[in-house]
C-alpha cells in the first residue's frame, strides 16, 4: 500500500565534477577534459530531466559536501564522510518523512519513467534496486517504513559484487528490481551506453557521441 500523504524524495548522488579529480578510470580512456564534461552534463541532464516533476521533491547530494551552484532546480543536502555505505544511509536517515529513492550521476538514460516505476515499487517492498550491468546498482529506494533497514554493512563498493552483498544484508525485507542500465565508469561503458537507451534529446546524444569519439580524434 502507498504511503498516503507523504512526499517522495528522489536524491542525485554525485561527485562534484572537477578536472583532474574523480572518474579516473573514465579519464584514462577518454581525457581528463571528456571525463569532466561528462560528469558536468549528465549531473545537470538529470536534473533538467528529473527536476519539476510534482511527484517528487528533487534533492543534490554533493561530494564535497557543498551544492553544485551551476545547478539549479534541486535542494542540496549534504553526503557527509565514510564510505558509500555510510554516505547514503546518513540520508536515508535524515530526510524528511516519506520514501526516498537515490540515484547515482553515471547512469545518462535514467529517465522520470524509471523513477516512477521505483516509488511505485515502494508502494508494496520495502526496497528497490536498479541493477547496473557492471554488478553495482544505479539506484536504491526504500520505503523507511514501518521502519528502516540499511543493508550497507560489508558491501565491496565499486565491484561486481556490490548488488549481491547489499541484496544479502536486507535479510527478510522485500526488495524489487527495475531493469538494468550502464553505469558509465570506463570508455567501454560509455560507448555501451551510447548503443543503448539514450536521452530523447538529439543534443545529449550528440555530445555523448563527442566524449566517446575524444581521444581516438
């Protein structure tokens, strides 16, 4: 049953894009420059895509803890230390009252259809993933209902095992899966995810194509 009266929240982890810094495996295929881009526009396409839509209140969580200021139309909240584990259960403990739903930066084809097939999911399990083919996951949703369950500890973080560790810790909560998508972290994945579902828009499309085409030019 849904949760009646309470806001959805939908959370966009990243890291703060800046040159020379994160997306290391993706810079050594593509260029420190094509990395930056792509971490910049798909940070800022998800929020144009996912932002404004009233079933949901579109929050920024930020490594460094301090909002993206190029991005508008996302409230900022802060992800805080340790490992992914610890950043995202401080959030799903902090948020106000109502399921929260938390998607990383890296997934260029999460679309508001994907988001709503997930708090629906919530609407009868207490959790919901969606796989990434690499073996982490590019979202983790949960209902926080009747109470809170963080499936964290232990997880081998950026490995193919992440999924199926967090899958094991929930012990007797209920969980769904939504389909898999490519999580962009290498060259490789980001020329599979261009193969793939792709933003609708012509333009994204077109400067994906450009990242990937980068250091082959």
């Amino acid at each position: 049953m849904a949760d009646r009266g309470l806001r959805r929240h939908l959370v966009i982890f990243a890291r703060r894009p800046q040159l020379g810094v994160g997306k290391r495996r993706l810079a050594k295929d593509v260029g420190d420059i094509a990395a930056w881009r792509f971490a910049r526009f798909t940070l800022g396409g998800l929020v144009r895509r996912l932002g404004g839509d009233k079933r949901w209140i579109l929050w920024q969580a930020i490594s460094p803890d301090r909002p993206a200021d190029w991005v508008r139309g996302a409230r900022a909240i802060g992800q805080g230390g340790g490992d992914l584990g610890a950043r995202m259960g401080r959030v799903f403990r902090t948020l106000p009252r109502g399921p929260v739903v938390i998607i990383g930066s890296d997934t260029p084809a999460v679309s508001p259809i994907d988001v709503a097939q997930a708090f629906r999911a919530l609407g009868r399990s207490d959790t919901v993933f969606g796989p990434a083919e690499d073996g982490g996951y590019w979202l983790i949703g949960m209902r926080r209902r009747p109470r809170l369950v963080l499936p964290f500890d232990s997880v081998r973080w950026s490995s193919p095992h992440a999924l199926a560790d967090t899958l094991r810790n929930l012990g007797a909560a209920s969980h769904v899966l939504l389909q898999r998508l490519v999580d962009v972290d290498d060259g490789p994945s980001l020329k599979r995810a261009m193969a793939g579902r792709l933003p609708r828009s012509e333009a994204d499309a077109v400067k994906l194509c450009d990242l990937a085409v980068k250091k082959d030019s």
